[in-house]
C-alpha cells in the first residue's frame, strides 16, 4: 500500500457530527494537522467523506 499524509485545511466548527467524527477517526484535531498513514479503501473513504475539509498528498 501507498502512504498518504492528510492534513487538515479547513474548521471543523459548524460541520455535522458525523464528520468530526470522520476527522476523530483520522487523527485530525487541528487546521493543519498532519497524519501520514497507509492508503487503505477504508481511510481513502474516510477521506472522500471529509474531501473539502482536508488536503492529501501521496508519499
């Protein structure tokens, strides 16, 4: 598997449960915060559920 870093680019305020949640499980917390993790289908659904709030790069 690739890795991927995903970084935070945008508030959690305001956003529904369901994808702090998402962010939670993630290990987001804050605007630009990093997690670099391997690219399984179940982070890359994690992500494509929070896309507008995070940036992904591959490593």
């Amino acid at each position: 598997m690739a890795k991927i870093r995903i970084t935070q680019i945008k508030s959690r305020i305001g956003r529904p449960k369901r994808q702090k949640k998402t962010l939670d499980a993630l290990g987001l917390r804050k605007i630009n915060g990093s997690v670099e993790t391997e690219a399984t289908p179940q982070i890359l659904g994690m992500v494509t559920k929070v896309r507008h709030l995070v940036k992904v790069e591959e490593l």
